[in-house]
C-alpha cells in the first residue's frame, strides 16, 4: 500500500498551494477586481458591474495606448526578427569568421538589465551630449519630440532584443537538411532563391515561436517607457501597460487597472491562438 | 576574389558588432569622466576619462553598493531556490503518472503567456494583507515557483532512460535519493542555464521590488537607479557610474557562462 504523503504527493500539494495562493486567487480576483470600484487607498471596495470597461473603452487616452501599443509591437517585432534573421544567415554562412565571437557580441545587450539599458539610451538619445545627435551631426531631441519618441523607442527595444531571434534562427540554420540545399545547388538555383524557397519556409516553426514570445513580452513592455519618456511627449508613447501601471500604482484606480488588464490578457490569448491558428492553415507544402 | 568577398563580409559583421557594444563602451568612458567633460558642448564624441571619482560619489553620497549588494543576495537566494523547486515539480511532471497532470502542466505553461498587469495588483494588495511590504519575504515567496523552469526541467529530466530509475529503484532508492544522486547530477546543463536566466531576471525586475520596498537600505538596484537619477538627474557622471554598476556585473558573468547559456537558449526553443 502506498502512503498518501509520498514524495510525489507532497510536491504536486506544494505546488497546487502556491499556484492557488499566488496565482489562481490573484487571477479570480483581478477578474473579479474589474468590476468594482476598487481603490485600496480608502479601502473602497463597491460593485459596479461593467462601469470600469465602458469607463476604458470610451476613454481617449486608452484607445491612443492601444493605438500606440500595436506600432511599438508592430515593428519592433518586425526589426528584431529581420534583424535576427540577417544576423543568423551571415554568422551561418561559411564566409563569416570567429563566428562564436560575433555570437556573444550580438547577444549581449539582451542579457543586460532593461532599466539601465533605458537610461544609457536616454543618454545616447540626449540632444545636448548625446552621441547619436554627435555622431550623425542631427538635431532631433529624440525624447521629447512627439513624432521621434515612439521610433526611438522602438529603435532602442530592438537593439536591446534582436540577440534573442538572432540565436534561435541560428539554431533553425543549423538543425536544416544539409543534403537538400547540396541538391537545390546541384540544380542551379542561386543562393537568394535558395533562401527564399527553402531555408524561410523551413525556418517557418522558428518563426513562428519568435513572433508569437516576442508578442507577449512587448505588449507587456513598460520599463523602457517609464524611464525614458513616462509616455509622453503629450500622449505620444502611452502604451496599454504603461497605462495599466500607471492607472494602478500612481492613481490607485485598481478597479480601472484591473479592467485594462483583463482586456489585455484577452489581446494576448486571442492574438497568439490566432497566429497558432494561421500558421497551421497556411502550411506551405515542400 | 573569394578572400576579398570574405574580408569584407567579416569588416561588416565587424561593424554591426561595434554598433551593438558602443553603448556599453560609451557608457564605461562616461562614467570615468567629471561632469563638466561629459556635458562639454561641441566636445569629441567620447569624453575623455580621467577619474574614479564618480563611483566613489555615488556609493557616498547613496549607497548604490549597499543596492548592489541587496540585489545580488535576493537574486542568488531566489535563483538557487527556483532550480531547487523547478527541478523537483519538473522530474515529478517527467517521471511520475497521476490524475490531472496533463491539466496542472497546462496550467504551467499557461503562467508563461500570463501579463504580470493581471496579477500584480491582487499581489500587492494580497502583501499589505500579509504584512509583507518592505520584507524581502515579498520578493522571493511569490516568485520561489517558475512555469518557465518548471517547463524547462521536465523537458531535460523526459531524456533520462526509465530503466535507470528502476535499477536505482530495485536497489531500493527513495524518490528522494533518487531525486538527488541521479536527476540533479545529469541535470547540469539545464541548471546552469536556468541558473543564468533566473539570475537576470531577478536582477533586472523593476516594478516588484519598487511597490515591495520602501527604505533605502533594503531597496535593489534596478530601484535604486530611478531614484538616483530623481534626486541627483544632472549629475551626469554619476549616473554613467550608477548604470555602468549595474550592467558591467551582468555582462562579465554572461561573458563566463556564455556558451552554455546561448546553448540553453537554442535548446529550451523546444523546437
């Protein structure tokens, strides 16, 4: 007979514990949250059924973040996997040299910590004393322009960010069929035919998960807004998490924050099965 | 010919490698170099460095090792403990068959696509109940259980053959011993690159701690660096010297361990 407290039971008890003290709870009441006005300040805890959502969605500012939001997560998804891809096939390419060094290099501002990284760009982007101006002899003040922040701040994620897309792609690279490229060789196709017909379809799975992780963390993305422009100038840089911290932690309208999150938490779930649901219908046959 | 197009290839990825470490470089020099060379208008591109000055301001002036310091404690402390806690919940989801873990590793993997906006207002509020608010407690219990090294784990411990358990088992080994001698021993490679992982992002968090703590002297670094550059924003070289502190500990450790974390990285895909 076995005991009830064995080993494995004793862990999956563990576990089942903090998932519902830590998470289940905070999930249930995050949902619950959002429809009560909710204000931990003066202890305000009062039903309101959807007062909070039709509060958000008739509010400007939220539909600037959103706005917002899917430019920053748009291109930024779109430059740190073009930039990775670029990278992957040159360091793959059998021209390229100290190819685990270069590696490390383009990998490295992705392990560094994002609020230092964020001030360091402030810096770089500073129009009296900052080498982007110095270097390419402009005069743009980055940051405080309502047209240059959101790019600058994209420009910024995607340095920080494409080390990522560049080693998984380089992983893709190098688990391909030798033997089929030899035989496309053998048949005279040229090597940007190649790329185009074989290596990007077969690089459809890597894809696929780069875009899909890449999704989620920047529709999370916040730290880099919060140090170098606090969403302005004006409402120029407000993105939907932002907002949420800021609704949250600055104001205290938890019941609002909570809504906000809830409707983010639906982008997020409904845009990946979407992407999951494309790409398996697209398969390209090959 | 070919060596022409070969140098040339390199002399561009060359570039792109310069273009991608001259913040960091910037950075270093700055934060060697008195104010006054730093904000110098129509100066060189880079300032010239001279002194060591600015770090032994910014340590006087705000204890920005004291920060240092508290977050490296609360990184290892909550890294050595999600391998610990990872690998044990991972081996029980490769290892063992019971009702409802196709469901309970659902729920797993779901935490890693769940925004931290859901749940961190039920947290805080869940802290101030608790009695937790500037207690390192509230750093590291919530965060002691990771989906990602959960997932992580149960993908490396799946490769260990079954029969080498059930030899361990006829000898008469407990879970536990088994657990400890076998599993964790040939999990090397999946901790170490957990280990790299966890380590960053308690090193990098932000929000967490900045609700969580409030006396200086137990605030981590990531804080720190916002509140330093709220009160002293114009002293330039210190800020360079406050960032440089927290980045060039990182960087050198990831220069160390980098091989074995670009190979984790590539694995833990789940291509």
């Amino acid at each position: 007979m076995q005991k009830i407290f064995n080993f494995k039971n004793v862990i999956i008890l563990l576990l089942v514990i903090h998932f519902s003290i830590f998470l289940i709870y905070p999930i249930y009441k995050a949902f619950a949250g959002s429809l009560h006005d909710w204000n931990p300040l003066i202890g305000q805890y009062d039903f309101v059924g959807f007062e909070n959502f039709k509060h958000v969605l008739t509010n400007n500012l939220f539909w600037s973040a959103i706005r917002n939001t899917f430019i920053f997560v748009f291109f930024s998804v779109l430059f740190r996997i073009g930039v990775g891809l670029g990278l992957a096939v040159m360091l793959h390419s059998k021209l390229a040299k100290f190819k685990g060094f270069f590696r490390a290099i383009f990998y490295m501002p992705t392990v560094t910590p994002l609020v230092a990284v964020s001030f360091v760009w402030v810096w770089l982007y500073d129009p009296q004393f900052g080498l982007i101006n110095k270097f390419f002899g402009l005069d743009i003040n980055w940051l405080r322009d309502s047209s240059w922040a959101l790019p600058a701040i994209i420009m910024m994620t995607v340095w920080k960010d494409f080390g990522y897309a560049m080693v998984m792609f380089l992983g893709g690279l190098m688990a391909l069929p030798e033997d089929v490229f030899e035989a496309a060789n053998i048949d005279g196709a040229n090597r940007w035919q190649c790329f185009w017909y074989m290596t990007w379809p077969l690089l459809k799975p890597t894809t696929l998960f780069v875009v899909i992780t890449s999704l989620i963390t920047y529709l999370q993305a916040y730290v880099q807004i919060l140090i170098m422009t606090e969403g302005g100038p004006g409402t120029s840089t407000y993105v939907i998490s932002y907002l949420i911290f800021e609704e949250a932690f600055v104001r205290y309208n938890f019941g609002l924050a909570s809504a906000m999150a809830v409707i983010l938490f639906v982008m997020i779930a409904v845009l990946t099965a979407a992407l999951f649901k494309i790409s398996g219908e697209g398969e390209m046959p090959l | 010919m070919i060596s022409i197009r070969k140098a040339l290839f390199n002399v561009v990825l060359a570039i792109l490698a310069l273009v991608t470490v001259v913040p960091f470089v910037w950075m270093l020099i700055s934060s060697l170099s008195p104010n006054s060379e730093i904000v110098k208008i129509g100066g060189s591109l880079f300032p010239t460095p001279s002194t060591f000055q600015n770090y032994v301001d910014v340590h006087q002036n705000f204890n920005m090792l004291q920060m240092f310091v508290n977050s490296l404690f609360i990184s290892i402390l909550t890294t050595v403990i999600v391998i610990y806690t990872s690998s044990l919940v991972g081996f029980v989801f490769a290892k063992f068959k019971f009702r409802g873990r196709g469901l309970l590793f659902g729920v797993v993997l779901s935490t890693m696509m769940l925004p931290w906006a859901v749940t961190i207002i039920p947290r805080y509020e869940m802290m101030v109940d608790f009695g937790w608010l500037d207690s390192y407690k509230a750093l590291v219990i919530p965060s002691v259980i990771s989906g990602f090294g959960i997932f992580m784990f149960r993908q490396s411990i799946s490769q260990i053959s079954d029969s080498l358990l059930e030899a361990a088992r006829v000898d008469g080994a407990s879970d536990f011993f088994i657990f400890h001698k076998i599993i964790l021993p040939m999990s090397r490679n999946t901790i170490a690159s957990l280990a790299i992982f966890q380590f960053l992002w308690s090193w990098e968090d932000f929000l967490w701690p900045f609700l969580m703590i409030s006396s200086q002297d137990k605030q981590l670094i990531s804080v720190g660096l916002r509140m330093f550059n709220g009160r002293h924003g114009t002293d330039f070289g210190g800020l360079f010297a406050a960032t440089s502190i927290s980045i060039i500990p990182v960087i050198i450790v990831y220069i160390i361990f980098q091989k074995q974390f670009i190979a984790g990285i590539a694995s833990g895909s789940g291509k």
